[in-house]
C-alpha cells in the first residue's frame, strides 16, 4: 500500500497524529507525554501493515491517570479525532501502544493474537502489543493505526482501582521498550523460535511468569498442527529499507513515483480535547483564520448573527511552482475555515518550514520538486496517495484565487475540467511544449504505446473515451491546468492513468486534459466557470473578478495583499464571502 511512514525515533502516539496531541493510548510511556515528537513522514510504497489499529471516538482507551486528572468522574467522554486523516504506519525501531480492541490481524501476524495471563487486565494487552511489534521486525511487517471507524461508551467506574492494576504500565513501560530494543535474536533461529526465546527472556525480566512462556509454546505447537503457515523470518539485522518496498514495473520509464521516498510534513487538524471543570467554550465559529482575517481588517467583519457557510469534505491540495512560501499565511487566512485539511507541496522543506513555523496552526506539506511547476500533477497524484478519507481532491495552483462559497453548490460528484483545446497526432499544433520530446507529443505516444502493452483492455477504454470526446482517432487535449477536482468514485481510474503518464515526464498542460477527458464522457464532467487573465497587470484582480466563479488566475498575492486596491478587495467583497457565503 501506498502510506505514511513514521520518521520518528522510538516512540509514536497514534492519538497525536489524529489531532489530539494532549491524549495518548493506555500503556505511552508517561515520561515521554510531554515530549516534542516529530511529525516527519515517508510516503512511499510499503508493505501494507499486518496488525491495523483503528482509532476509536467518544471514549477512547487511555490510562485511569488521564481518567482521573481530565474528566469528569461520572460523566462520559465525547473525544473526537480527525476522521479524515491518513493511515500511519509504525516502522521497525518505533514502538506504539496498541491494544486488544478494534484491532485487524492479517494472517501473517495471526500469531499475536496471544494474551499473556499472568499479568494484571489492564496490562496484558498493551504488553502483548509491545512483544509482538519487537517479533514484527523480525518477518519485515509493521504496525498501522488507521482513522476513527468505531464509537465507544464506557461504564463509569474506580479509576483508582484502574491506576492499581496500571501500575507496571506506569512504571516498568520505559523499562520493556528500552530491553525490546536492545534484544536480538540468534541469526539462525526461526521465527518462532524466537517467539519463544522473546517469551522467555520476558520472564527473565519480569514482564510476565514462567506460565505465559509455557503458553506460548503450546499456541506455536497449536498453530503448527493447524497448518498456519510459519512466517518467513527476516532477521532485524539484515532488514534494509527496501525489504519493505514492493517494486511494481520493470519498464523503461523515464520517472516512476513508485520507485522513490518522499518527505511528508503531516499535521492532522486539530480536535477539542477534554477539559475539566472548565467553563470556557470554544466558539465552532472562531478559528485561527477567523483570527487573521480580524488581523487584516479589523472586527467590521465579524457578525455572530451569521452562520458559517458549510463545508464540503475535501482535501486542498496547494502547488508552488517557485517556493514562495511567505504566502502561506494569506493562503491559510483564505482557505483554512472552508477546509480542515490542506495539504502544500513544493521544493524546500526547511524553507517551507521557517515561513510555516510562525503561523497559529501547523501546516502538512509534501516536498517534491515539480520543476517550476512543469509537473506539478504530481502533488495531486501523492495527495491521493497520502489515503485521506475524504469525498474529493480539488488541487489549485499558489496564485489560483479559488472562491469557496461556491463548491458545495457545484457537482462534487463530478470531474471538474477548465475549457481545452482538441490537438491531433497527426495534425499537432506549433507549440514549443507540444513539440519538445521530452514532455510533448512524443512523450505522450512513447505511453500510449507502454499503456497498449501493459493493459490492452484500459488502452482500448481511454483511446476510445478520448476518441468519443475530441471528435478524432487520435485527438487529445490541452489547456490550462491551475485548478482541477477529482470525486473519490474516479480515484483508481484517475490515479492509474495519471501515474502511467507521469512516467514519461509528460507536460502539465497535456496531461491533465487528457487524462480527465480519457475516462468520463464529456457530458458528465463539469466545465468550470472561471477566468484566465494574462494581460501583465496584477492589479487587477478586481477588475475581473466574479463571485459566481470559482476561480481567478494569475493572482500573486505577495503583490496584492499589502496594496490599498487588495485590502479593499478582501475585507469589502472577499473575506464576508469566504465567512458567511
């Protein structure tokens, strides 16, 4: 599976990566909560996680000590997460609680279903997680945790007498991770053999008693008898970084995303945690953009009486073609109340970072070099990637001005396309990006015939889907390409295609009016009512501006935004359409 990989050193609490940053899971070792951990991925292509732990809303699993500190003692919690956050997945060397609830063994780790029994009930599971991530890395797998699929309700009950059964999670948790870390196993051992000897020295250290090292050897002989098939050891000292990469194509392509790692800042949007005795509410209607949108204007703006306009589940994919990040705080100022997840993608994490690090929220961020923006599809192509749970991906270039009032009335069902221009193999047009081999027309037969070779049966769908649409055996498209939206219901298609042709370094301009067009009959794909204005003059903005729209392009904010003629244009008719549509 395409995913997230933690680039973190030793620890991982899931319930920060899906917004709550002051929680964490039963069994987190309370001297590392107050830690600042990283939020450094790897996107890539991994070997999808052989134990999956799905986050669970309303009253999640976290110690008596969170119980008896930050709730009320006989009222329920109501914790929420970010459902739409991506999956995370736990490396080797990085250990993360995880215990016996909502929880998907796939066969290779049926294995560790085993509870020990000689430990008390609030801590058998959370050591059993810890013992079986440490065997994990001995057969190359990996722990996932994925977004909240599940609501639970507890039982008020003594938290005191919870806290006394914790105790070694309290105090012995620092101890297990330090001695799992440092313990290896014999080279020439098999997998279970080193189940065994694992069970085994965690008696020698006093984890659990000498019955559960006997328990373990009955279920191995249990799983042996059955015909469970052994999984192959991959000692941890000869694992390598590709030992958990699985290469997909042998073709000659010029660029293939599945072969390379990506550096992924990820933030997941931030949820109210539980408060104690607090009587302070937080207004759903303020935000950290609401804030700035103040900052800029002044409080004229601001009417209570107003609702919100509604926002539609989307992920916000923002391109920089040149790594002018000193935007980003009017870009989140525009787009942060209308979407929770955003996703950046540009060159030059550490400059994207000290223009980011400032802001009142923490921003995600992929960094990949797009070539000033000659292949900026591939942002969308790793947005889809990073597995967001949402209904679509609207991808806009940096100096795009996007009018979100007006996407929950458009059709989020349906591709959106900007008007393009049908060109023909045979009769192409004179243009320099169409006639350079290495992005152009060239580039785009070189994949059309790898396309007839690897899948007969989608090169027949997309020539005649193309053919249908431009009028002509060989037609194609091209036009601009600053905005486009992808529904979830197109993913697979869209993704296989957009992949295929980004492995011939194919243009921005072709690809993506060809690839849309390639798999949906032009009448159910929505034309975008929007403007393109080139005319040289930046000022105005204004001038061609429409709100019925839903864009404006070129518009280059670091130019706009501080004269009189933009804060006229934002505070008078931009930002009281952002707020209250």
């Amino acid at each position: 599976m395409w995913g997230l990989l933690y680039k973190g050193k030793k620890l991982f609490n899931p319930y920060r990566h899906f917004g709550q940053p002051t929680l964490w899971p039963r069994g987190y070792p309370l001297g590392s909560v107050g830690e600042n951990i990283t939020q450094e991925y790897e996107l890539s292509h991994w070997k999808t996680p052989s134990i999956q732990q799905g986050i669970v809303n309303g009253d999640p699993d976290m110690d008596a000590i969170f119980r008896l500190t930050r709730k009320h003692t006989h009222s329920r919690l109501n914790v929420t997460f970010d459902d739409r956050a991506p999956p995370a997945i736990v490396p080797a060397g990085v250990f993360s609680p995880f215990n016996s609830q909502n929880t998907l063994f796939l066969y290779d780790a049926l294995w560790a279903l085993l509870i020990p029994s000689t430990t008390t009930v609030r801590v058998c599971d959370i050591w059993r997680g810890y013992w079986a991530q440490r065997l994990l890395w001995e057969m190359g797998g990996n722990l996932g945790f994925l977004p909240p699929n599940a609501f639970q309700k507890r039982n008020s009950h003594s938290y005191l007498s919870d806290a006394k059964d914790e105790n070694d999670l309290y105090y012995q948790t620092e101890r297990l991770v330090d001695f799992l870390s440092k313990w290896r196993c014999s080279l020439n051992k098999t997998f279970f053999d080193c189940m065994a000897e694992l069970s085994t020295a965690m008696v020698q250290e006093n984890f659990w008693r000498e019955q559960d090292a006997r328990l373990t050897y009955l279920w191995i002989q249990d799983l042996k008898a059955l015909g469970y098939k052994e999984p192959k050891r991959i000692p941890l000292g000869l694992l390598k970084k590709g030992a958990m990469f699985q290469k997909q194509s042998n073709l000659p392509y010029q660029t293939d995303l599945t072969d390379q790692h990506f550096n992924v800042t990820f933030w997941a949007a931030e949820q109210t945690p539980p408060m104690i005795y607090s009587t302070v509410k937080a207004s759903p209607a303020f935000t950290p953009q609401l804030g700035e949108i103040i900052s800029y204007c002044g409080h004229q703006l601001v009417e209570t009486s107003k609702i919100p306009a509604t926002n539609p589940n989307l992920l916000l994919i923002v391109v920089f073609n040149t790594p002018y990040y000193q935007n980003l705080r009017f870009l989140e100022t525009m787009y942060g109340t209308h979407f929770p997840n955003i996703v950046y993608c540009g060159i030059n994490k550490d400059l994207f970072y000290a223009y980011s690090k400032p802001l009142r929220k923490p921003l995600s961020f992929i960094e990949l070099d797009t070539s000033e923006g000659w292949f900026g599809h591939q942002c969308l192509i790793l947005a889809m990637k990073l597995q967001f749970r949402v209904d679509g991906y609207l991808y806009i270039g940096d100096d795009v001005l996007l009018n979100p009032w007006n996407i929950h009335v458009s059709p989020l069902n349906s591709l959106w396309v900007y008007q393009s221009r049908i060109v023909k193999q045979s009769e192409p047009l004179h243009w320099d990006r169409l006639e350079d081999p290495k992005v152009g027309l060239k580039a785009y037969q070189a994949a059309l015939r790898a396309l007839k070779l690897v899948d007969r049966k989608r090169y027949t769908s997309f020539t005649k889907m193309l053919s249908k649409n431009s009028g002509h055996n060989d037609g194609f498209f091209i036009g601009a390409s600053d905005i486009v939206y992808v529904p979830q219901r197109y993913k697979g298609d869209f993704l296989y295609y957009m992949e295929h042709f980004s492995k011939f370094n194919l243009y921005l301009e072709i690809i993506f009016p060809t690839v849309l067009r390639g798999i949906e009959i032009l009448k159910n794909v929505y034309e975008m009512p929007g403007t393109y204005f080139m005319d040289g003059n930046l000022n105005q903005t204004e001038k061609y501006f429409d709100e019925k729209g839903l864009f404006l392009h070129t518009v280059k904010l670091s130019k706009f935004v501080p004269s009189p003629e933009g804060k006229k244009f934002f505070c008078e008719k931009f930002f009281p359409l952002i707020l209250y549509g």
